[in-house]
C-alpha cells in the first residue's frame, strides 16, 4: 500500500492511501505516532510506519481534512496560551 503525505503543518500530518482513504498522525523525532486509536501507536518515520500507526483510523476526505484542521488549530491554541 502506498501512503502519500498531503499536507504537513507542525508535527501534524493529512496523508492517503492507494485506496482513497485519509488520516492524521503525528511525527515527531523520526518517529509517528497515531491520533485514532485507543492506546498511542508509534512507528518509524517512514511509508509502512504511517500505514502501521493509522490503525483503524482511515476516513473519509472531508473527515480527515476536519481532524487534520482542529489539530492545528488546538496546537495554536496551546502554544499561545504557553507562551
């Protein structure tokens, strides 16, 4: 299965499948890690990592696109209260 990175903001990223399918994960140090399932999956950086930690996370564009942008808009939001 190939998986494509669609868009990257921070550590967070939209990637798809071979199959039309969406999901965001998180990568940080070489590493990703998932945002979909019950207990933090994390992986080598790489195709068959992204694939590994997504789980049963793959959506629909639109949901993805969705989870993708409250994840960035979280991150904004903390960062501003932080610093």
């Amino acid at each position: 299965m190939a998986v494509t990175i669609i868009r990257e903001v921070e550590q967070y990223r939209l990637i798809a499948d071979d199959q039309n399918r969406y999901a965001v994960i998180e990568s940080r140090n070489g590493k990703v890690f998932s945002l979909h399932c019950h207990h933090r999956l994390e992986a080598d950086d790489t195709a068959a990592g992204m694939e590994v930690v997504v789980c049963d996370g793959w959506q629909e564009k639109e949901l993805a696109v969705q989870r993708f942008q409250e994840m960035i808009g979280e991150e904004e939001r903390l960062s501003e209260i932080i610093w």
